[in-house]
C-alpha cells in the first residue's frame, strides 16, 4: 500500500491508502517517483473556484522523475532500472490536429496528473509513450524540471531567440524563469524581467543576473527603452494578461511571445500597435514534440535549471507547499518521496 493525496474536487485533498499499482496493459510501466514538481496547474485545480480541471479520485502532478520497476508485455522502449521523465499529456493520435502533425492541439487528449493518476504519489503507472529515457548524469533535480522546461522549449522554437538579442520576460514565477535561462543560453545579451513580486524579482535578479524591473516602481516602457535604445527583440508574457504591455515593450518587427494562461481574464487589445510596428504575436501552448530536444539540453548540461527550487518537502506536506508556491515567497517547490 502507499498513502497518497488524493483530489476530491473543490480544491480539496485527503490522504488515503491506496494499492501501488500493477501492471495491466501491455504498454504500461511502473515508475517508482523520486520526486515531482508543483506546477502552476496544480495550483490551478486546487484554486476555488478551479482555474483548472481535474478529475475527483485521482492523484495530480505530472512534474514526476523517476525509476521503471516493472513493464507490461509491450514495452521496448524503456526497461527496470531507467530513469525517466514524463510527458504527460497523452494525445489520442487520432483528431484532425493529431493527424495534422499538430499534436499539442488535440482535441481529445488524457494527461497524466489531472483526468488520469499522477506523480505525487510514491508509485505511477504511466504508458509507455508518455516515458522519456534521461541520463543518470543529469541531476535529478534537474530532470524534475523537465515538463515546464520543454514547454518553454516549444514555446522558442516559435520566435528563436538570437545573439546578443534584448528579451524581457513579464512575470518573473517558475515559467518565467526558465525563459530567462534559455535566453541566456540561446546568447542574449540583456534579459530583463518585470514582476510585482520583490521576492521574485531578488531571486532573479540573485540567481540568474537578469535586470529586474518592478513596475510599480518604474514606468515600464521607459525603463525598457533607457536600457536598450530600441525596445525589446522578444518579450514573453509569462503571466497570461500581459499582452499590451508586452507589445509596448517590444522593439518595431519585434516578436512577442503569449505564454501565460489566464482563461478568465480578457484584455482589450491595442492592435493598432500591432500593425504599425509590425509585431509578430504568437500564442504558444506545451510546444510541438519539444521533449527531444529538452532532454538533450538538459543532458548537455548548460542550463541548471534546478536553480529555481527553493523548497523540498515529503509528500504529506503538499498542501504547505502550494500554499508557499500561492505567497510567491517561492520559486519551484519540490515534493520529495521518502
Ligand atoms: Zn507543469
Ligand atoms: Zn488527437
């Protein structure tokens, strides 16, 4: 048996004793989790009224790492004894956007940690597709931070970052972060970060030597022009309802990236801008088939992303974490299993 939390809707967890799980499919795989990431979408489906659906009765999170234990009869690409990662939405291969080759679009898509059981549990039963084999070298805490960072993965291949290019990332949480890295991996030669929380701001400008800028204390758009004489090459909003400040803070012909995701909240938007400058905006949701290519980033070593972890806590301590992740008076938070 393992105890696990488990959502009970309405924001809500219970700690229960469930079976660890078997094998029944032939592509299933038993992972023994070491450690999983809270995400900004469990705090989601943990909000009232929830930002985010899931389903009651079944364990979230799907920032998992782990170790295979066992694998059904299928299974060729992974083995006992690998480490693994989790892409963990499960797309049905199927829908007019999976055959499309646009994947990140389906419309009839399962994802590990919200309609099916997740990683915030000692044991996860996972298909084999959802399974990305990552090196021992890597450290673990890296490899946690997989999910999140192959989104922003895919969210640059859309808009590439170039040398020596100004970037401004609005919003300065976990997402935003791995932004600025792969900015100063990507050779940038100035990141700038707004966000309305000084801790944040402090942590960034702390650990990854970014410009912070608070825009409570400064006019946003001024302090982007005196830094760079011509506004911004790429602006992320990292935030979800930051769209007309990050147009006012791109350079003419400048891209700007739409990261965050804020259903509720609608911005009017000042097309104008839009057109006269001749702004590329782009939405980018998860990445198309990023997860390739963030292994092999993360393998390469170059960026550390397990930077951004400030906390560490055991499984029975989840809801303290998301409320340390709520505060903003944290950066990631990582569940450990015992
Ligand atoms: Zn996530
Ligand atoms: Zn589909």
């Amino acid at each position: 048996m393992m105890r696990v939390p488990i959502f009970l809707g309405e924001g809500k967890l219970s700690y229960e004793d469930r079976p660890i799980p078997q094998i029944i499919h032939d592509d299933d795989v038993l992972l023994k989790i070491y450690a999983s990431g809270i995400c900004g979408t469990d705090l989601n489906i943990l909000a009232m009224p929830p930002a985010h659906k899931a389903k009651p009765g079944i364990v979230i999170g799907h920032e998992g790492v782990g170790e295979v234990v066992a694998t059904g009869r299928a299974v060729r690409s992974v083995a006992p004894g690998d480490r693994v990662v989790i892409a963990p939405r499960l797309t049905c291969g199927k829908c007019a956007y999976c055959r499309r080759g646009l994947d990140n679009q389906c419309t009839d898509y399962q994802t590990i940690g919200t309609t099916r059981d997740g990683t915030f549990a000692p044991y996860a039963l996972v298909p084999e597709r959802a399974l990305y084999k990552i090196s021992d070298r890597v450290a673990l805490e890296d490899a946690a931070l997989f999910e999140p960072l192959s989104c922003v993965v895919g969210a640059l291949a859309r808009a590439p970052i170039h040398p020596g290019d100004n970037v401004c990332i609005i919003g300065a949480g976990p997402m935003g972060t791995l932004f600025a890295m792969l900015a100063w991996a990507h050779g940038a030669g100035r990141v700038i970060m707004s966000d309305v929380t000084p801790y944040r701001l402090d942590f960034v400008e702390e650990t990854l030597g970014v410009q912070p800028l608070h825009p409570q204390q400064r006019d946003l758009k001024q302090a982007v022009m005196d830094l760079t004489g011509i506004g911004c090459d790429l602006v992320v909003d990292a935030v979800g309802n930051q769209i007309n400040t990050a147009i006012a803070l791109a350079r003419r012909g400048g891209n700007v990236i739409l990261f965050g995701l804020r259903p509720h909240d609608n911005p009017p938007v000042n097309q104008y801008t839009i057109t006269r400058y001749d702004l590329n905006v782009i939405g980018a949701f998860v990445g198309l088939h990023p997860f390739a290519q963030t292994i092999a980033l993360l393998e390469s070593g170059r960026i550390a992303p397990r930077r951004l972890i400030t906390h560490r806590l055991p499984l029975g301590e989840l809801e303290h974490g998301v409320a340390l992740m709520r505060s903003g008076q944290a950066m990631k938070v990582l569940i450990v299993m015992e």
